[in-house]
C-alpha cells in the first residue's frame, strides 16, 4: 500500500488486524456474563455484548435479567455468527454488532479459512452468486459458503434462525465443494480472494470433477485459467 512517499507492506501470514467496520464471521468459544467471546482469528479473543445483539423476533428494548439468563439459548459454544466490527479497545480486542438482519448465526454450510490478506476489502461481502450458492467473504479470513438464502424470508427471527434438520439437495451440496475447492485452489497460488475471481474460478473448474480439484495440476490449471481472465477484464 502507498500514501504519497510512504509504502506498506502487509505480510501474508498474519493474525487477522481488525478495523470498524469490517464483515467477520468468528465462532462463539465462551458465554461470559452479559456478553460472549468469539473467536475471529486475531491476536485475542473477540467480544460480542448483549446489547450489541438483536433479540428475537427483532424486538427493540432494554436488556434485562431474563435476557442475561436466555443468553446460552440465542448463541452457545461453537455457534458460526457474521458480524460487523464495531470498536477497537485499546489493548486490541474487537467489539462486534449483530444488530442488523444480514448478521447473526450460521446455519448449514462450509466454513473456509484462508489468510485474512488474500480477502480482498469491498463495499460488500455478502454475494448471492449465480451457481446457486451465497457466500460470505470475512475479512478476517473466514469465508462461509451456503445454499442460496433468501434474507426476506428470513426477516422475523432476528438472526437466529438455524434449521440443521432441513435436507440441502445433492446438486446444492456439489456447488458448495466445489465452490470449497476453488478458494482453496486460489489461495493455493495466493490470489485475491472476491467475487468475481470466485465466480471465474468456478466456471474454469467445470471441466474437472470436484475431487479432481484438489490435485496439484488441477489448482495451478484453473488459478492460472481466473487470473488470465481477470488481467483481460482489466484490459
């Protein structure tokens, strides 16, 4: 990165370093009082606040005693959540915010972890791709792949929503590993991880089979495949 005469150099093996703002998706490691602690890939453990959640059904108050007490029913050890960025405390841990309806926990799905460097920061993260399958590229490294959601659908639970019984159909379930198999290859050869070089990299990867993408030949074929395609569409 350069600012006039200044240049930066992030590495590309390091802990995730947050900023407001930023899209995460993190994992719920403890329960604590009035608050939970996540995992988000950085230097220390993250925090989610009661009060930084939506309640269920979306419902706009004080947080009281009872809530305190239901806190293991919204979100328990090992819960996937996204979440937003919201402060940075001085010695470094992160405040995250749920209080909006694309956020909250995680239901079925594939969780990738990459370095947080190759996430390329975009206005958006959240991407309904046309294979059929959403995806949400954390920038903290962890990309969270599922089967296309419909988010009015899903308007009235406030976040919590997480029907694990439902069966996702065969072809669902191949779009989503060989989505998998993609960022991985990607990242592999150490590219920048967004949607378009996703979706390129998808499409490269229809003349192999998915368990054919993890084979070295493979990986190298369709990363070299996308990033011809993207030094065409930067033409």
């Amino acid at each position: 990165e350069q600012v006039n005469k200044l240049i930066s150099i992030k590495p590309l093996k390091s802990r995730y370093v947050g900023e407001i703002g930023d899209v995460v998706v993190a994992r719920i490691t403890e329960v604590q009082q009035r608050r939970w602690k996540v995992d988000t890939n950085s230097r220390l453990d993250s925090v989610l606040l009661l009060s930084s959640v939506n309640l269920p059904g979306g419902e706009l108050r004080r947080r009281g005693v009872e809530d305190e007490q239901m806190m293991r029913k919204y979100l328990q050890e090992g819960d996937l959540i996204s979440a937003e960025v919201q402060n940075i405390f001085d010695e470094g841990t992160l405040s995250l915010y749920t209080r909006s309806l694309k956020y909250g926990k995680l239901s079925q799905g594939v969780l990738v972890k990459v370095f947080p460097s190759l996430v390329k920061r975009r206005k958006t993260h959240f991407h309904n791709l046309t294979c059929g399958a959403s995806i949400i590229l954390g920038n903290n490294g962890f990309i969270w792949i599922s089967p296309t959601v419909n988010n009015e659908a899903d308007g009235g639970d406030g976040g919590y929503a997480q029907n694990l019984n439902e069966v996702i159909p065969r072809a669902d379930r191949e779009v989503i590993a060989r989505l998998r198999n993609c960022i991985l290859a990607l990242a592999h050869c150490k590219m920048m991880l967004y949607d378009t070089s996703i979706l390129y990299a998808y499409e490269e990867s229809m003349k192999y089979e998915v368990h054919e993408l993890l084979q070295q030949e493979a990986i190298f074929d369709v990363a070299f495949l996308t990033q011809h395609r993207l030094r065409l569409q930067e033409e």
